[in-house]
C-alpha cells in the first residue's frame, strides 16, 4: 500500500465566518477581533506489545513512534497545548481487568511541558494489550468540558485493533460530542483488515481524519501534519438553545449568536425574534457542515406572526457529496413587498424558521442581527454591477510569513494596498479579513510559487460577514500549480441596494468585516504533506469610504447601534448617530456565521444553489 493514503484530507483546517453585530447582544459575550484560540493536541500513544516489531525504515515500530513524538514535540508551536496518553505501558496478565485499564495520563495538557514530555516519551515501552475504548474515554476526562475558546485535536496512534470491547468507535462519538471543536485523528501503523477498518471508524466517528502510514518516516509526517497548526477544525460557537416544531411554542431570541441541532426530512424548528422598531429589518444567516459521503440544505424562512402558513422571505444554501468537506451558508434579510399582505405589515416581532431537507440531523450556527430602517432607500444608488478587476501588479512580498487565521476569530485584519508572504500546506486554509465601508469593493490576488514537482489546486474566495460568497471572478479564481499561479477574487461595490439581487451581488449589501479565503490541496498522492508552498497575498479596496451611506431612523428607544462600541477613530456626528455605520464595521462583535471544515477542494463546492 501507498506510505500514505490518497485521500489524507488536511481535516485540521477550518475556518468559521462571522457575522458583524447591529444587536444588543452584550459585547463581552463574543470573541475581541483578532482574539486566537487556544489550541491543544492530546497525543494517545500505543504502547502494546505488538509495537515491538519492526516497521519499514528498519526500525521498531515503538521506535519509529518515539522519534515521531519528539519531532511533535520540537515542531509543534509553543502556544500550542500538547499532552500525552498512553496505553498497554505494564506488564498485566492478557485478559485481565487491569490490562483493559492499561491507559496513563502521563503528561497533562499545557504549554510549559516540552521537557517532561521528551523524558516521558523516552520511558515508555511495549508489553501491553490495546485498551482504545477505555483510553478515549479516560482523554474525555483528561478534556473535560471545552471552552467556547478552546479547540481541542486527539491524535490515537495504534499498531492494531482493539483487545477489550467490540467496538471503540460510540467512544470516539461521545469524545467528538464534548464540544463543536473536538475532533478525534487516527493515525494506523502498519494496520490491515479489521483492525484498519476499526480504526477508520474511530476517525469518521471522532469527526476526525484517518492517516494509514507504514513506515518510520511516514508516521513522522503523519503525526506532524495531525499536530501541524492544529485545533483548525470546524468551530460553532453560540448560545445554545432548542427551537420549537411549532410556531406557537416558539423560544423568543433576541438578536445574537446561537447554535442548535436540527432534525432531518425539512422538519422545521422555530424562533420568536422581537425587533426594536417595526419596520426594521431582522437578518439571519447561518451554516451547516455534513459528512463528505451526502449533501443536504439549509433553508431559513421569515415569517409574519399573523400568517406563520406564507413566508415573507426565505434562501436556501445546498452542500455537496464527494470529497472534502461540505458547507451550506445562507443570510435573508426579512424584506418582502411580493408574497403576502401580512408580509409588509409592520411587526414588532418576526418568526424565524430553519430546516434541513435530507435524512440526517446536523447541528447550526446562526446569527441574528436588527437593522434599522432606512429614511428614503430610493434615494439610494441602484444595484452594483457584477465585480470587475482593477488591475493589480504582481509584487513579492519579504520577511517572515503571515499565517492567516484558523478560524475567523483570528483572521489577522490587512490593511489596503498590502502584500504579504504566506506560506501553506497541502490542504490547508488560511483566513484574513478586511473591512469595507459603503462604496467600496475588495479585490484580492495570491500568487503562489513554483516548488516540488506537484500538481496542486489553488483558489481564492472572499466571504461576507454572513458566510456567502461575495466575490466571483470566475476561473481566476482557481488555478493549478504547476509553474506556479496567480489567483484572483473580488466583490461588487457595497450599497444598500444590493439586497435582493442575485449571486454575489445580493450578498454585498452591508459593510463590515470580509474574509479572503486562500486554500490550497488536492496534490499527487505521494506529494509531502508538510511541504509548504510559499507566495505572496496581496488586498486591496477601491472606492470611497462612506459613499451611498444610507440615513437610519432614529429609533423611539434606544438603539444598540449607536451605543456600540465604534472602531477606533470612528466620531459620532450631531444626530447622535455614528459617523460610518454604527458598528456594522466592527468585525466579529455579533457572533460566527459561516465558515468551516474547509478541506482540500472544499472551495470548489462552495457554489449557492
């Protein structure tokens, strides 16, 4: 077999979108822009007697797992969190209580314990059984209960199958279940048959990825890419709360961040969303992730509390089978002048349905936010037009890389007309944002260098504080390495008349914070997994800040706009009101929208249907 499986999708990268806050949600309750997660990886290491046979590169595989764990150790990032587990260590009778319990904690997890893990990992050696379900679950209590800032990675190496129960694989669920951003990496050492099987389960069921390396040096690599920039797994974050199936016993959720488990076959769940004027218009947008072997769809309807039977406005996002991880995003706005009288009645309040149309339940993330009503939308200027390219000549960027963000919450902010060098890994995402203002559009180039001799897929993506897709230039927008490649994305002009329209132009219709989005992966099979292709990202904004700025109402009660912390700079103007846009430009203060589990290619099926 292959040293590494063709399919080893970078799994460990993810990403989530978030959505700017026009809401009273309390600022302290979402993450500062900026703001990193903590990353920790939990390394569960095989010490069984089978480890004693030799492995490819004529070594023992216990030694071959030995000079792994030390290159984690020497590569991994200091403010990474790294602990250690490891089972069949003592020399139990075969069979007894005790060998099914064969599993030490032997380093916790932190930072400021490189030294003891070198020490400890030159101490252990193979005698044991392969007590897998009994150590993930004792790594579950190692875990505890995962912070809304904490992004945890269990790594499970294992030269064979499991000698205690029949099967591991509902232990690596319920580690995965502790928290959205738990995930279980499989790495088989020299596996076949029904133990290879056994631990691919543990993999799927861990919402992880599974590694099949037969040889020293391949465990190396395999072991560095689980740990390589970890914790960039699929990130919800939210006020977790239950939808009603029915309209009348709907929760009331006032504008915020949530998360909730949807049930499958479009039965639908509801939510009471109060406004704070009447005319005002309530925004959702929110996000799916499923398993690569299904699509499905999220769909988001607004309705009128005096008509729950006809919606007032609704989209639906699709993902896709095949490869890679799937996404749907989808953001309405709850304006309707076409379906039904009760639609364009003012309303203190509005009814917020989500629902999935396939036959498996998966959990969403989404947000709410209230957006005043606009003096006179007429007046505004029409539409933008499709997003078109001005030109930007290639510059090479020096000094050290700028590693984009694992997630939204810590997309480094670029400013306009920069150029940067980053670097990336065959699968990997990487984050950057930057902020618009009215009147302003944002086009972006990466141009990735030439390196090993590898066919590589490249592309750039720009998504809205909702999570959809706002940029499209088309096939510049994706390339293959060969050569090298130069990869190019942009958005239309921001105006308040965009809403409505179709494509990418519909999802430019509020400033605030975007993501640029450059993923690289679907390489040869035998192309390293830790190669880095370097290149350089440039971003740039045209247009003037502040034009087609459109004029609120002023609100019979106090509004949470104004009053929201402004960016720096920002100066309020006479009516009380904030000189730009009263805290759409204020990045990650409503909470997470959209994006996540981005793999290799998974840029490429991020298509709104």
């Amino acid at each position: 077999m292959p040293a590494i499986t063709p399919r080893i999708l970078a799994g460990l990268t993810a990403c989530t979108l978030a959505l700017t806050s026009l809401s009273s949600a309390p600022a302290s309750a979402e993450p500062e822009p900026g703001t990193k997660q903590t990353r920790k990886v939990h390394l569960i290491m095989d010490s069984s007697g089978s480890m004693a046979e030799p492995t490819g590169g004529g070594t023992t595989r216990i030694d071959a797992a030995k000079k792994a764990l030390h290159s984690v150790i020497d590569n991994t990032p200091d403010d990474t969190e790294l602990g250690l587990r490891v089972y069949g260590s003592h020399d139990n009778p075969e069979g007894s209580p005790e060998s099914c319990k064969d599993s030490d904690l032997v380093v916790p997890i932190a930072t400021d314990n490189r030294d003891r893990l070198r020490t400890e990992v030159d101490k252990y050696k193979p005698v044991g059984w392969t007590p897998i379900d009994h150590s993930l679950r004792e790594a579950g209590k190692d875990i505890g209960s995962p912070g809304e800032d904490e992004q945890y990675t269990v790594i499970l190496v294992s030269d064979g199958e499991e000698t205690c129960v029949p099967d591991p694989c509902p232990a690596a669920a319920e580690l995965a279940e502790k928290g959205i951003d738990v995930s279980v990496n499989v790495i088989g050492l020299n596996v076949s048959g029904k133990a290879k099987e056994q631990l691919q389960c543990i993999a799927d069921k861990g919402k992880g990825e599974y590694y099949d390396v037969d040889n020293a040096e391949d465990l190396e690599e395999a072991l560095n890419q689980a740990a390589k920039r970890t914790g960039q797994g699929l990130t919800m974050s939210g006020e977790p709360v239950t939808g009603s199936p029915t309209p009348e016993d709907a929760p009331v959720l006032e504008p915020g961040t949530y998360t909730d488990t949807l049930p499958a076959n479009e039965e639908p769940r509801w939510y009471r969303v109060p406004r704070a004027m009447a005319e005002n218009t309530l925004w959702a947008g929110g996000f799916i992730q499923n398993a690569a072997d299904r699509g499905n769809a999220l769909a988001i309807r607004w309705y009128h509390p005096n008509d729950p039977e006809d919606d007032c406005f609704w989209d639906k996002s699709s993902t896709r089978a095949g490869d890679g991880f799937h996404l749907g995003g989808v953001a309405v706005p709850s304006v309707s002048t076409t379906f039904t009288t009760a639609c364009t009645e003012p309303s203190d309040e509005l009814l917020l349905q989500l629902s999935l149309d396939q036959d498996t339940e998966l959990p969403v993330q989404f947000t709410i936010v209230d957006e005043p009503a606009v003096e006179d939308p007429e007046s505004l200027p029409e539409a933008a037009s499709s997003p078109q390219w001005q030109d930007m000549p290639e510059e090479k960027a020096d000094g050290d890389p700028l590693i984009g963000g694992a997630s939204l919450a810590d997309a480094p902010v670029l400013e306009p007309g920069s150029a940067h060098p980053i670097n990336l890994t065959r699968g990997e995402v990487q984050f950057f944002a930057v902020d618009l203002d009215w009147g302003q559009s944002l086009q972006a180039q990466a141009s990735m260098e030439a390196g090993e001799l590898v066919q590589m897929h490249w592309s750039i993506e720009i998504y809205s504080q909702f999570g959809t897709a706002s940029g499209d230039l088309g096939a510049e927008s994706f390339g293959l390495l060969k050569d090298g490649v130069t990869l190019k994305n942009a958005t239309p002009e921001i105006r308040y008349n965009n809403r409505g329209e179709v494509g990418v132009v519909g999802q430019t219709a509020l400033p605030g914070r975007y993501y640029v989005v450059v993923a690289g992966g679907d390489a040869d099979e035998n192309t390293s997994l830790n190669l880095e292709t370097p290149g350089t990202l440039q971003v740039d904004v045209i247009g003037d800040a502040g034009t087609g700025e459109p004029t609120y109402r002023e609100a019979e009660e106090p509004q949470p706009g104004p009053d929201a912390p402004r960016p720096e700079g920002e100066q309020e103007s006479d009516d009380g009101s904030s000189g730009q846009n009263w805290g759409l430009i204020g990045g990650l203060a409503g909470g997470a929208v959209l994006l996540a589990g981005l793999g290799v290619g998974a840029v490429w099926f991020l298509r709104r249907l």
